[in-house]
C-alpha cells in the first residue's frame, strides 16, 4: 500500500480514498461520514474554526462569524489573488483553500492511522471555460495548496476519469461508458472503453476517447432559483422612481454561494442606501436590509438549495423562510424549476452532444450512461443528457463517493 491517498476537493462536498484491499477506499472524515462539506465557519464568539456539518450547523444557530462555501469556485476566477476579512484581519484565498484542504489531510490521516505524503487530485476537465492560461493557473495554485498543506508528490486526474475508474471495478466485460459527473460547481464528462483486464493498464490513454466539461452545476442550479423565486421579494427586478430598473449585483452577489459575503460590505451597505431612495418598492428594500443585517445570505441560499433538492423528488415544495422579516412562505413548483435552469441545462445538453461528434462516436455505440455527483439528482437534466443516448443502460453511481473511490485507485496505480 501506497502512502498516497485521492483527494477529491469538490464545490460542495470533498472526500479522501485510500486504496486497501478489501476495504472500502473512501476514509472517515467527519462523525464516521465518508464525506466533509466544504465549508469553514470561522466562528467569532468562541474564535474556534469549524468544519464541514459542523460549520454549517454553527452558522445555521446564529453564531457570529463568517461561514465560507464554495472555495472551489474561487480557482479560476479574479477574486482568487484576492483576500477577505475574518474577524477584522485579512486572509488571502489561498490561504483559506489551504486551511480546508489541510483540515482534509489531517482528517484522512487522522481516520487511516497513518500520514500521506503523495496524492492524486481530482479536477473538473476545465476549472475554467474556454481560456487555457487560466485553466492552467487554476491548477497550479490547487498544487501549491497541495504543497502548502504538506503533500509532497502531487499528479492530477479529470475528476470523470476517476468516476470511470470507480465504475470499472464494478465490471464484468469490456462496456463503452458515457460517464457523467454532475457536481456543485462542474458538469463533466468521459467517454471511456473499461473492461476488468484494462484496469490494470498503466497508460490509459487509448481507452480515453474524450473528456468535456462545463463549469455549470449545482450551485449555479441555486443561483438561478433564487433569482427567479427569492430575490423578487427582496426587490430584484423591481422599479426605480426615475423608471429604471433597481442595479442587480447586489441580488447576484446574495445569489452566488461563493460571493455572498461580498454582500454585507460597506460598500455595498452605502450602495443599497443610494438605491433606497429612488425606490419603489421600499418595503422589499427593508426586507433586503434585515436579510444583510442578520448575514442570512447563506441561510436563503441553503433553504433554495433545499428546495431545489425537493424537487428531484417532489412536483411541488413549499419553503418557511422564517428569517425573512416580514416571514414569508415560498411555494416553487417543478416547471418553475425546470424552468430557471433551462438555459443550463441546455449548455451541458450541448456538452455531452459535442463531446461525442468531437470524438467520431454515434450514439448508439455507447452501451452504458454512468451518473455521479449530487446534481445528477436533478431530473430534468438527467433526462436529457440520457435522451442523446437513448439506446446506453443507465447505471447510478455512488452520487458522493465515486470521485474520491476513483481517484484512490489512480492513487495506488501511479504511485506504488
Ligand atoms: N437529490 C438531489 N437533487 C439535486 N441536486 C442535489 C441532490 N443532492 C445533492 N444535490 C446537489 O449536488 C451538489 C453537490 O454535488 P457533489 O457533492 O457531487 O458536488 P462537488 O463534487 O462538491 O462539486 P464539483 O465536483 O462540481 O466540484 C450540490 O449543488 C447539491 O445541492
Ligand atoms: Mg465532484
């Protein structure tokens, strides 16, 4: 056994395998759970930094403090050289991305009994759409993280490779597999030739016909519901005096899990004052107001999350969003749904599509469609990207665990 272990580091959930026989890969890292949520809470009434449920169980019973989500998204984008402010003091990015990632560490060595000083990383096939350089710069700050927290040999692997390999171990015959990763951050996929006798294969480069991605996923499922069903009642699209619309950042920042934090600025405070007096409708602007005050922009984004979640099983679901002052009772039904994240859904319909003219593969060539991630849960999209493959076996992977499974197995190959 390797002393290197799969780090899958996801926008919304993040696990550690390590590959042992007979035992399942994926390690314990918070109450027996395989899975820790990534998120920190740094809580401001005790000073202690909590982890994963535990940080959003602190921010959820009212604690001060700061709660951070969705780090993830932070790797390729602009903010990503930036800082922000805990507890009065600035703490640059990486630094944050390095205190979750080594938190991971120190929980897998804790559940292994063991340390590891080599990993694979999981990534999504782009950390960033369309634009090389900063995919390029994405990655390489994930590996100075990586380094930072103490790992000393680092390899990555496309986060839907790693799926494949987790399907591969499953297997009795050589299958052609559409692999679909759906996370919180990231639609990603393979098309991949497995069979038992290729696993062992070192170089798995000609069994790889194609990867594609989008970076399009969960969150962005939440973003766009609670612009198309909360933020309205804060006032999002409604009217100025002069007979313009109110500015939206406000109500995108409050939407988007990773930005929320920006909207309890005093830049933002003064800006929102401004707005306030040509408003119309003032009420919703007080209901904003006491929104920001309370810091529940997390909150509301979680209970649209919650809802969302409902609906993969649910017609209809029925929000209390009891922090809203005044209280209000949210009714979202599937079509509203399906409808805030058609445009979505359209995009990573188109991925998959092109991933296989791209690769000279027909459809009806594909024998098997094997979903993973949380938003594979998601109907309407899970209907559409089996509908390119109409003739493909659908198989349900582990939603959270295949990733990390994965990438032990990678983990074990690239390093013993
Ligand atoms: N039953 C469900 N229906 C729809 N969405 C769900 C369901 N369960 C979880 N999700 C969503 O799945 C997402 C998390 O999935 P997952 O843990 O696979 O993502 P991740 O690995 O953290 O993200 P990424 O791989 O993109 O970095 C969240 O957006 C969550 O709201
Ligand atoms: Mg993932």
């Amino acid at each position: 056994m390797a002393d290197a272990c799969g780090v899958d580091f996801g926008t919304s959930n993040s696990t550690v395998g390590w590959s042992r026989p007979g035992q399942p890969a994926l390690l314990a890292l918070e109450d027996g759970k395989p899975t820790l949520p990534s998120v920190i809470f740094f809580n401001a009434e005790d000073d202690t930094v909590q982890y994963g449920r535990a940080a959003l169980a602190g921010y959820l019973g009212g604690a001060e403090g700061r709660l951070m989500r969705s780090m993830k998204s932070l790797l390729g984008s602009s903010l990503m050289d930036g800082q922000t402010e805990i507890q009065g003091n600035a703490m640059a990015f990486k630094a944050l991305l390095a205190q979750f990632i080594g938190e991971l560490k120190r929980r897998a060595e804790a559940s292994a009994g063991r340390t590891f000083s080599r990993a694979v990383l999981g990534r999504p096939v782009f950390f960033v759409d369309g634009n090389p350089k900063a995919d390029r710069l994405a990655q390489d700050t994930l590996a100075e993280v990586a380094q930072m927290v103490g790992f000393r040999e680092i390899d990555f692997q496309f986060e839907p490779i790693a799926a494949a390999f987790d399907y591969e171990s499953q297997i009795g015959r050589e299958e052609l597999v559409l692999v679909a990763d759906i996370g919180g951050g990231t639609s990603d996929f393979s098309l991949v030739r497995l069979a038992p006798q290729r696993a062992a294969k070192l170089d798995r480069r000609s069994d790889i016909l194609a990867t594609g991605g989008v970076h399009l996923g969960g969150t962005d499922f939440d973003k766009y519901l609670s612009l198309a069903c909360a933020m309205p009642l804060l006032g999002y699209g409604s009217m100025l005096n002069n007979g313009g619309t109110i500015p939206s950042s406000i109500y995108f920042n409050l939407a988007t899990w990773h930005n929320i934090n920006l909207a309890y600025t005093q830049k933002t405070r003064a800006q929102l004052q401004d707005i306030y007096r040509d408003a119309v409708a003032r009420d919703r602007l007080d209901s904003l107001h006491a929104l920001i005050d309370q810091r529940a922009g997390h909150w509301l984004a979680g209970q649209m999350e919650l809802g969302k979640i409902a609906l993969s099983e649910a017609d209809l679901t029925r929000l209390d969003l009891d922090r809203m002052s005044p209280r209000q009772t949210l009714t979202i039904g599937r079509a509203d749904f399906d409808g805030a994240i058609g445009g979505m859904v359209g995009s990573i319909e188109s991925t998959v599509a092109s991933l296989l003219r791209d690769a000279g593969i027909t459809a009806a060539a594909i024998d098997t469609v094997f979903f993973t991630g949380g938003s594979s849960g998601v109907r309407l999209l899970r209907d559409r990207i089996a509908a390119v493959v109409p003739a493909a076996r659908q198989v349900e992977g582990d939603r959270f665990g295949s990733i990390g499974a994965g990438l032990a197995l990678d983990a074990q190959r690239k390093f013993a």
